[in-house]
C-alpha cells in the first residue's frame, strides 16, 4: 500500500531539495527521519514535516497504527512557480533574479503485507464494545456470469449500424490522419 503526501510552493531551488531527497530514498522511515533530523541543509526540516505527515495520513486516512515497516518509495522534486524579481546593474541596466521554488511528492510504502489495514468501523467498535455487523454484499449467481461469456462479442465496426462505404470512410480517414515524417 502506497501512502502519498505533497508538499508545494516551497521556496527553495529544486536542485538544492533533490540532494537531501536523494539520501533518504528507499531508507526506512525511521533511519530517514534521524537523518534529517540532524541534516545541515535548509531543505531537510521541511522534508522532515513531509514524511511525518505521511505517516500521520498512514494513521488517519488507512487506520495503520505501526507506523515501524514503512520505507521511502520515492521521492519526487518538481519545479514550481518562478519568482522573478529585478537587480539594478550598471548603465541603467537590470538583470532578472529568479526565485525558484519546489513541489515535493512523498510516497512511503509498508516493507511487509503484515499490517492489515483496519476500518473505522472496526475500531469504533472496539472503544464502544458494540458488535454490529454489515451484512455480506450479495453475489451474483454463476448462471449470470456464464450468460455474460456466451454472448458474441461485437466487433468496433458493427455490420448493423454501418454501411460498407461508412466503414471504408472512416478506415481511410483514421489511415490518412498520420503525421509526416
């Protein structure tokens, strides 16, 4: 199970965010939160917040309490919106300043299929110890699935809705529609 958490407009240059994304790829959760815990780039705080609110959309949106299996898929630094100012130089010139700034997708991802994930129903019921159950869905029967196969598959050109001239129309429309080389 894939869990995402974005994190955009950060003004700090892509390229100085991909250094510290680069480290923590494919580390465990924990190991990556040391590291940028103690990283001396402006760049890791702001990751550090992104890969505790992953774990915390683990918790809240998936109901996965052990948070321990979870490593960095990956990490993803997009460029954002530019910024452009103006820098005053010689013979009244000016020279554009650009302010870069960044969209960071993180995806964590759990090492084992040991957790299973939980519904709300479920540990609801748990803290009120009610034991209310959801009836089963129904399923369908097999004489119906077996109807479904034995019915003949149509092809994209049904001989009923067109014509001869209308299928070699639209063939010769679709061929001729190519780009040239």
């Amino acid at each position: 199970m894939i869990i995402k958490a974005r994190l955009n407009h950060l003004q700090i240059s892509p390229r100085k965010v991909r250094i510290v994304a680069k480290m923590i790829k494919n580390m465990n959760t924990k190991k990556a939160e040391q590291q940028l815990l103690y990283m001396n780039k402006k760049s890791a705080q702001p990751l550090l917040k992104l890969l505790k609110s992953a774990l915390a959309n683990a918790q809240h949106n998936f109901n996965i309490q052990e948070t321990s299996d979870f490593y960095v898929k990956n990490v993803r630094v997009d460029q954002g919106a530019t910024l452009k100012r103006w820098r005053p130089r010689a013979f009244g010139r000016a020279y554009t300043v650009r302010k870069r700034s960044s969209r960071i997708l993180l995806e964590i991802e759990i090492k084992d299929d040991k957790i299973i994930k939980k519904s709300k129903e479920e540990i609801s019921q748990k803290k009120t110890g009610s034991a209310t159950t959801k009836p089963s869905p129904l399923k369908k029967n097999d004489d119906e699935k077996t109807a479904k196969e034995k019915e003949p598959k149509t092809s994209f050109f049904n001989k009923d809705s067109f014509s001869k001239k209308e299928r070699l129309k639209n063939t010769k429309r679709r061929f001729f529609q190519r780009k040239s080389f």
